[in-house]
C-alpha cells in the first residue's frame, strides 16, 4: 500500500448472529499479537481501540448493530480524512453498514463505492425474509438501501452501493428471496460453482473491472466462511466446498498496491472454534497479501 499507514479497526460486536462469540475475534488476533509483522510494512500498521458499545446494552439488536455502525462509520470517514488505510476486523458481518457507509460518507457527493463482497452466504435478507432476522444476514441488502431504516439510513438515507457496483464471490448457501432480490437489482454474483470452473483468478480480476470501471473507489469485505472449512474453521456458520486460503491470498495480491482499494474488511472470525489458530493465520495471510510490496 503506497504511502498510507494501516489503521486496523477491531468491531467488538456480535450483535448480528446468533452467537455472539466472535465480538472477541479481533481482540484475540491483537492480544496474540497475529498481526504484528505487518507492523513494519509501508508506513506501519496500528490498532485503534475497539469499537464497541457501552453499556447499558439496547434490547433490541437492530439498535446494537446500529449503535456500532454510526461509530464505526465515523471511525473509518476519519481515518481516510487523515489518509490512512482503514482495515477493519469483526465482529459478525453486520459492521459492513458501519465500514461501507462510512467509506461512502468519505466520497464527494456524486461519487460511486465499488464493493466485492467475499462469503459463502449472500447477507442480502431484508427483516421480511430472514428466517432468523439475524443483521449478519442482512448487510449487503442495507447497503443497497433495502432494510429497516435504522440501518440503511447510516449516514444519510440514500443506497451506499449501486448494484452495478458490487459482486459477490464465492456463494454457496442462500436462500430464494436473496437471490431474487439481488438479480432484480443486478448484482453480479460469482457462485462457487464458477470459481470453481474458471478459476479465482479470472473472476477477481473480473470482480476488479466491475466494482473500478463507474466508481471513485472499492472496498473488499471478506466473510471468512467464504474459506473453505477445512482451512477456515474458526467461523460462525461454515459451508463446505468453500475458497482455498491460498487461491484468495494470491487473488487478493492482484488489489495490492492498488490506489483505488479504499479499505478491507475481514469479519465472523469466531476464536472459540478455530483449530490451533489455523484462521487467525489465515487471516494473518489475506491481510498481508494485500498490504505488503
Ligand atoms: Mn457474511
């Protein structure tokens, strides 16, 4: 990354799944120190504190999930005011409100977010559809201004994303009334079944013309279920058959050094169920594929 220091933002929120557990996944990859070679990296990598609500907790979680994404969009507008790189690290899915809304926030108006959207799900329910009415289900959706209002409003009510905008890679697991609303929509979505026939390769470098070629920037937010499970398994809702830890590290490289990349996340990192920390290393590898020289 080009002169731009890396501000890694860890959500310390599970409001939007079922299981809570990984609001601790980005204090467990700090405190154990994963990350700590890229410190040397370009112009240095720092840990901002936590974002995290204080207590007296909301009852309902559509008012967690927007509590942390008011702050979290605030922390990532002021982090590229400064010039730096926002890496934000989950915390469940639903903190991509917070990250996206505030890299949209960041532009000039008029200006269009390119966003690739990496994860064996589709999170594009909208409260009408959601089985579980879980956000982590629903945060492409508010994005792409379908949802409640207290989350597709995050600073401001317009749609963050244009579908034209944004693809999906990886997809595996989703139910009908998702894909329907992103095919009316036009969002372009690179199931796993094509990964597989044409390789990660091509369909990055697809995802790349399509989320660069209308916008003033993109974003990358990687659900880590969209690992394979095997090499993943530190995740809330693993799905088999997923991507190679080492085909997306070399995928992502094809972003590195890119002065269009505005920000990554990487999210759903669940320590409780990582095996020898296998996923935090995995996460450890994204990060610097797409960070170092
Ligand atoms: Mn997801």
């Amino acid at each position: 990354m080009v002169a731009r220091r890396i501000r890694v933002i860890g959500v310390a929120a599970g409001y939007g799944a079922g299981d809570p557990a990984c609001q601790d996944g980005a204090e467990v990859l700090r405190t154990l120190r994963f990350l700590d070679d890229l410190e040397s990296v370009d112009d240095g990598l720092a840990w901002d504190e936590p974002v995290r609500l204080a207590p007296p907790l909301p009852a309902d979680p559509v008012d967690a999930v927007q509590g942390i994404a008011g702050q979290l969009a605030q922390r990532v507008a002021g982090h590229l005011a400064q010039g730096d790189f926002p890496l934000v690290i989950g915390g469940d899915h639903s903190c991509a409100i917070g990250t996206w809304s505030g890299l949209k926030g960041a532009l000039d108006p008029g200006q269009r977010l390119g966003l690739i959207w990496i994860d064996a799900h589709m999170d594009s329910h909208t409260p009408a559809s959601s089985p579980s009415r879980n956000v982590h289900g629903m945060p492409l959706a508010c994005l792409l201004g379908h949802g409640d209002p207290r989350l597709t409003g995050v600073t401001g009510a317009a749609p963050k994303l244009l579908a034209e905008d944004v693809c999906l890679i990886g997809v595996r697991s989703f139910e009908s009334a998702e894909a329907a609303l992103l095919n009316k929509l036009g969002v372009r979505i690179f199931f796993m079944d094509e990964v597989q026939r044409r390789g990660l390769p091509a369909v990055f470098a697809d995802a790349l013309r399509r989320v660069t070629q209308h916008t003033a920037g993109y974003g990358i937010s990687i659900d880590l279920d969209a690992l394979d499970p095997a090499e993943g398994p530190g995740v809330g809702t693993p799905v088999a058959g997923g991507l190679s830890r080492a085909d997306l590290t070399d995928a992502l490289a094809l972003a590195q050094g890119d002065e269009r990349l505005r920000a990554l996340e990487i999210v759903e990192y669940n320590p409780y169920r990582d095996e020898h920390f296998v996923t935090a290393r995995a996460i450890h590898d994204l990060c610097r594929s797409v960070i170092e020289i």
